[in-house]
C-alpha cells in the first residue's frame, strides 16, 4: 500500500522528527510507515490524514501501486 | 503503581529487583558458593546501567526499554515474545518426549512448562477475545441468507 506521508511532509517543510512528535509515535515509526514497511493501525491511519487535512484514502492508496510515496 | 515510576526507570528497576533476588538466593542457600551472588550483583548493576542508558536513546530498543514504545514498537515486542512463547511450547515438548522415552525422572520440568504455556494460551484467548460470539442481528441475518458463507 502507497501513501504520500513524505510528499505531504516535505510540503510542509516537517522532519520526519517533528512529525513524529506530532503523532505521538516514534521517528523509527514514521520512517517504518513512509516506506511502506509499517501499516498504521486504523486510529493512527485518521491521526495522520487529519493532521495533514486529508481524508484517509487521500493519504493511503492501496490501488496507487504506481505513486511514489 | 508503575505511574509513579518515571518510564525510563520501570524496565531497568524491574531487572535491578530481579537480579537483587537472584543475588539474594545465592546468598541465603549457604553453600560453597555463596560467592556467585557478588557476581550476580555485579552483573546486576552492569546491566541495570546499560538499561538505563539504552533507555535515553532514540531507537526501537530506547523506546521498548524506556516503556515509550508506540503501536509499531509494540507489535513487534508482541511477535518476539509470542515466537518465544512457541519455542518454548516446542522445546518442552521435545524434552517432555525424550524424557519419557529414555524412562528419565527429569521430564516433570518440560511437563509443567508446557503446560503453563499451554494454559496461557487458552487464557489469553479467554481474556482478549474481543468479538463475542452470539446471534447475528436480523440485519446479519439476512445478509448470511443472501451470501452464505461456503467455508
């Protein structure tokens, strides 16, 4: 499953630190779900498209194979 | 109790107890070697400070050992200690088995280990199902009849 995490993080000029602390998960964490290694759990699926003001399936494209995430 | 406990010290301060006790064993049983429960200590308090360091570190492990650990982090604790939990389901059982084919005494330990991982299994079951079993609702229901499950 694709996501734009990076995308959207990088628009926002936010390390993957800062977003981490803004979620309340851990750097290793961020990085776990950027590359696509980690599937969020569905409440911390909502806590990152809110954070970003998007919906869900904005932010996670399980038919988006060809995204770069 | 535990929140009174800065999150940096639970992990480290339970390891610290445990070995203390260990030590403490040692020294209570007397014998020749009494001495092993100084190393023990030793090797306690080693251990209690590289706990306590790894636990201020920005890593998988600083944050498991420093009880800060997320969903992810937690997961994969979960994992580790369910393969444990397998390993030593298998291993009691190949001991339990050897014992009883070479007439051996020494089996009862394999025995009650696998019985307590046995036993907990069917109790986690037990105590984390979360989705209870029952009737459907007449909207399930009707569902059900319109596509019946095959398997």
């Amino acid at each position: 499953m694709r996501n734009r995490i990076r995308e959207q993080r990088r628009q926002q000029g936010l390390s993957q630190a800062e977003l981490a602390a803004a979620l309340g998960v851990s750097r290793q964490t961020v990085i776990s779900i950027e590359s696509g290694r980690y599937l969020p759990s569905l409440p911390l699926a909502f806590a990152i498209a809110r954070f970003f003001g998007l919906t869900v399936d904005k932010m996670f494209d399980p038919d988006d194979e060809g995204a770069d995430a | 109790m535990m929140t009174f406990i800065p999150p940096r010290l639970r992990k480290p301060g339970i390891y610290a107890l445990a070995g203390l006790v260990f030590s403490a064993a040692w020294l209570v049983q007397g014998g020749r070697l009494w001495w092993v429960s100084i190393l023990a200590l030793i090797g306690t308090v080693a251990g209690t400070v590289r706990m306590y360091r790894v636990a201020g570190t920005d890593t998988d492990e600083g944050d498991r050992v420093g009880s800060r650990a997320d969903e992810r982090q937690q997961l994969v604790s979960l994992r580790s200690r369910a393969l444990a939990c397998n390993l030593t389901a298998i291993t009691s059982f190949i001991g339990l088995t050897a014992a009883i084919a070479v007439k051996g005494t020494w089996g009862w330990p394999f025995l009650v280990t696998l019985l307590i991982t046995g036993y907990g299994y069917l109790f986690g079951l037990g105590t984390y199902t979360i989705a209870e079993e029952g009737t459907p609702d007449d909207a399930d229901a009707e569902c059900q009849a319109r596509h019946p499950v095959s398997s």
